[in-house]
C-alpha cells in the first residue's frame, strides 16, 4: 500500500468531520493572515514613523496591533480545537473498529496471529496514528497556509528578492524527502519490536506460575532485555536522525539568510528599495523558515503515523471467513436432532483432522465424545457453534444447514463449559450474567445455587459483587469451574458443549462440579468430551473417535463387553 493509498484511507475516517475540518481550515487561514500582517506591518513601522515621522500612524498602530494579536489569538484557538477534536474523534473511531473488527474475525485467525501483536495494533499503533493526525495533521496544515500566506506577502513585498528565496526551496526539501524515507523505515522496525516486547510480556506475566517452577526467571530475562535492547537501539538510530535533521535545515536557512541580506543590502544602498521594505521582507522571511523547519521536524511523526497505518489497515482488511450468508435466516427453537453428514475438516486444508463423519445426535440425547489425544473430539464439537466452517460435507439443526442461518441466532442456542475456564476481571455478577446483563437478581441467584456456587459466594466479602481477578485468579479450580456452570445455566441453551469440564480439578472440586454439570445437563442436548471414562458412565451414548473417524458408537456396557478401543482405554484408567 503506497502512500498515497494510505492517505486516501486516513481521510476515509476524516470525513464524517469535514465540515469542522473545513472550519478549522478557515481559522487556519486567518491566523495565517494576521501573521503576514504582523510581518507587513514593519514597512509602515520604519518607512512612516521612523523616517517620515508620521505622528498619526504612530497612534494608530499600536491599536492595529493589538487587533492583530487579539483576533490572531481567536482564530487561533478555533483552528486548534477543532482539529484537535477531529484527530480524536478519528482515534475513537479507529480503535472501535479495530475491536469490533477483531471479535468478528474466526477462531482460525487467534491460531497464527499472537495476542501481544493484536494488543500492540489496538494501541501502539493507534497511538501513532493519533500523533501523526491530531498533532502533526494539525501542525502540517497550519505550516503549510503560514508558509503560503507569507510567501504572498515576500512576493508582494519585493518579488524579484522572492523569486531568489524560491531558488533555495527545492533544497530544504531534499534533506525533509530523504530523512522522511529513514524515518518510515526505522518506524516499521520500532513498531515490529514493540509488538514482540508486547507479546513477551503478555506470555511470561500470563505464564508467571511456570516461569518460577521451572526456574526461568534468567532465560525469560535475557529474552526480554534483548528485545528492550534492540527498541533502544532502534529508538537511538531515530535519535541521531532527528538530531541531525535539525542542522541540516539550520543551514539551509542560514545560507538563504546570508544571500538575502547580501542581495537586499545592495538594493537598498543602490536606491531600488526601502529599509522598511528590506526589514519586512525579512522579518516575513525568517517568519516563512519556521513553518518550514517545522514541517520538517515533524516529519518522523508523520511517517511513524504511516508505517502504523499500514499495520491497521492491513489487519482491517483481514476478512472473517465465517459469515452470515445473504438471505441467512434466524434458527428456530432447537427440538429434533443435530446430523453430521459426510463431514470433512482440515486446518490446514492438507491435513484432514475429521474424515467423511456422519452421526445423528438427537434433542435430549447425553453423547459422550472419547478417544486417544489429536483423534478430532475438540473439533467436532466446535463445528457446531461454527467456530470452523466444514470443509466437506454439511451440519444440520433440526434440517437447517448451519451455513443458512444466522450466527447470531445458532451460538444463542448453544452454552460451552470448557477444561480451561475463561472468567473475566469483573464481579462475579457480572461473570454469571455474562451473556444476558440484563437477568434478574432472583435467576442470577438461581443459576448459582443449581451450580453449587451459591454457598462459597457467600463467604466471600462482598459476595455477587466480589471482583475475581484476571481468569478468576482469586477463586479456586473448582469454584471457577462452578462460575462458568452457573453463566450457561443462566444462558439455558437448548444444547450443551463440556469439553473437559472437570480434567483439571481434583477429586473433592469434581464431586461438587459433577453435581452442578447433572443440573445443568437435565433436559438438554450435551456433548461432552471427557477423558476420565469413570464420569461418562450413565451417559446416554458413546462414541470413540480415532484419527478424525468414529471407530466405536455405543452405551457404556455395550462398549466394555467388545474388543475395541473404548476396552482398552477403560481398562488403562
């Protein structure tokens, strides 16, 4: 994406602010105006008043001037909040989209791209293009109308010194073309780095637990302080360029200064102009070479905003792969039976994981999914709430093809209770009504009592309204585990996902979580994958999966008394 493109998109989101931009414009103008007046308004000072000794304008100038000051000062302050708030509005927006853009994209999409670098978009990134639109946008715009306003007044004031001026203007802009090509370049480098520094951070504060039981405080620090390092000696290079940036454009200036004051000295002592009209030609001059220095200088700004650009833009145009279809109509109540037929799943699209898989689980039906580790039992059961989309073969809810009706209204008929339970940093209120804010305190209540979380809430000091910590970290195993029991009892989906739900507690926690899971289980359709064979017992049917088929369909007894895997599995726990 060239820059040009770039600009076209940033102006995109600019746009519903135009007419404050244009406003902003105005004021802009104005200000620029008043400072070229504030630049013309030497010749009078020196040709009338000092050398023609005209009394009357020497008591209306100061009036004049304080005119200029107060409605320079007016504009001045229109301009620069109404661009302000336009570069803010912008960021607003931005980052509202980037987050919404992030929660429609498909599972797939978490699987190649790393949490520190997505967090790293949402905010470096966007921070960057904050500076470069609501600070350098506005510096740049301003500059520039200073620069033309005054170069009208040069003209105006001797054009024939001007046109000398503008002979110089092609080289200042050399050194800003070729500093800003270093700075894009060093920009990408710092942003790359600040997203690896971000995802380190993310992964070794997560994993912090075994970080210290595997004695890898030294390694994850040598990690981290290279990564620090190589951002200091990125952020250094950009020292060296800025700080060299500036006297470069210093002599630059004084060059143009020293030619000007030769030249119009001599004009001066020849006759062909005044020493007011010397005087405010320099004074517009030196006036002029400040907006200039200042759109260099804010160069490396701009060209950091790019480089973010491209990093936004190119995650923005990621498109989900999993969508409502046109015409995808809403799901009805969930009563008959979910049907996989000839069903073909790959990640990779090489490698199939699920292999022509056809299987009835009918409404109300408890389907226990079992197998030796990578054989597809997760995948199946995310097919259902469309985390994958299939790559052969059909899905159907009571005759609907999953691809024909809404997301919306197919993930509302489903509650997931996994092995790693994902509770937020917020109170435990608002994790059991995660899906639906608005339930009363009476069902809220309800829902943990039938979890066998109601009593350990209690005890707590705030209880309902008691904070948790990021994932939970200030409950238990088990008490997490009856949290995210207590949200899909709340949800009361017609079918139900337990995907290793009780694995990773021990055998007190699962006792309780199995209790809460009978409650939530009762008239739903559940399938539930689970290793420890001892709590799938009474479960209507069983199905063992190997290598992406199923190899074994049967109740518990049916399957012990074969020769099969499920046998074997049995028999090693």
């Amino acid at each position: 994406m060239n820059d040009k493109e770039l600009l076209l998109r940033i102006y995109q989101w600019i746009k519903p602010y135009r007419r404050r931009l244009c406003l902003a414009m105005i004021g802009m103008i104005m200000v620029a105006g008043f400072s070229g007046a504030q630049a013309y308004m030497i010749k009078p000072l020196l040709d009338k008043i000092f050398f023609e000794q005209d009394r009357t304008l020497l008591n209306l100038l100061p009036l004049i001037l304080i005119l200029i000051f107060l409605f320079k000062g007016i504009f001045y302050y229109v301009y620069r909040y109404l661009l302000d708030t336009v570069g803010q509005n912008v960021v607003r927006d931005l980052r509202k989209e980037i987050f919404r853009h992030i929660h429609a994209l498909p599972v797939a999409f978490f699987h190649q791209a790393s949490t520190g670098e997505l967090i790293s978009r949402v905010i470096s990134d966007v921070t960057l293009i904050q500076s470069a639109v609501s600070k350098a946008l506005v510096s740049l715009l301003r500059d520039l109308v200073q620069v033309v306003v005054l170069l009208g007044v040069v003209f105006y004031l001797d054009w024939q010194m001007a046109l000398v001026t503008f002979v110089l203007l092609p080289v200042a802009a050399v050194p800003i073309v070729h500093f800003g090509k270093r700075f894009r370049r060093n920009s990408v480098s710092n942003q790359q780095t600040v997203a690896l520094i971000s995802g380190a951070l993310h992964e070794t504060i997560g994993g912090h637990r075994i970080v210290k039981a595997f004695g890898m405080e030294a390694y994850e620090h040598r990690r981290f302080f290279a990564l620090i390092d190589r951002l200091y000696k990125i952020i250094v290079k950009e020292i060296q360029i800025r700080s060299l940036q500036h006297p470069v454009m210093e002599l630059i200036g004084g060059i143009a200064l020293a030619g000007i004051i030769w030249y119009g000295g001599h004009q001066v002592l020849a006759g062909d102009s005044t020493p007011g009209t010397f005087i405010a030609f320099l004074t517009a001059l030196v006036m002029v070479y400040e907006p200039v220095k200042g759109i260099s200088s804010l160069n490396s700004e701009v060209m950091q905003g790019l480089a973010a650009s491209t990093r936004v833009f190119n995650l923005l145009d990621v498109q989900p792969d999993i969508v409502d279809r046109p015409g995808a109509v809403e799901l009805p109540a969930f009563r008959r039976a979910i049907e996989f037929q000839g069903v073909t799943f790959s990640y990779d699209g090489k490698n199939p994981v699920l292999r022509d898989l056809n299987l009835t689980v009918a409404a109300g039906q408890v389907l226990a999914i079992v197998g030796p580790s990578g054989g597809g039992k997760t995948t199946l059961v995310n097919l259902i709430p469309r985390f994958f989309e299939v790559s052969e073969g059909r899905i159907l809810l009571d005759g609907h093809d999953l691809r024909d009706v809404t997301l919306a209204s197919l993930r509302a008929q489903i509650a997931i209770v996994e092995q790693h339970t994902v509770l937020f940093n917020d109170t435990i209120r608002n994790n059991i009504a995660y899906g639906d804010p608005e339930r009363s305190e009476e069902e809220i209540i309800a829902a943990a009592k039938a979890a066998h979380a109601y009593d350990f809430i209690r005890e707590l000091p705030e209880e309902f309204e008691t904070v948790i910590g990021e994932g939970g970290a200030r409950l238990s195993g088990g008490q997490r585990q009856r949290l995210s029991i207590a949200r899909a009892l709340l949800k009361n989906a017609p079918i139900l996902i337990l995907d290793e739900a009780t694995s990773a507690l021990d055998t007190e926690s699962e006792r309780e979580v199995q209790k809460a899971l009978e409650n939530l289980m009762a008239n739903r359709t559940t399938l539930v994958i689970a290793h420890r064979l001892s709590t799938i017992k009474n479960a209507d049917r069983i199905i063992v999966m190997q290598e992406g088929r199923i190899v074994e369909d049967g109740d518990h007894e049916s399957l012990l008394q074969g020769q099969g895997l499920y046998r074997t599995l049995h028999t090693m726990q």
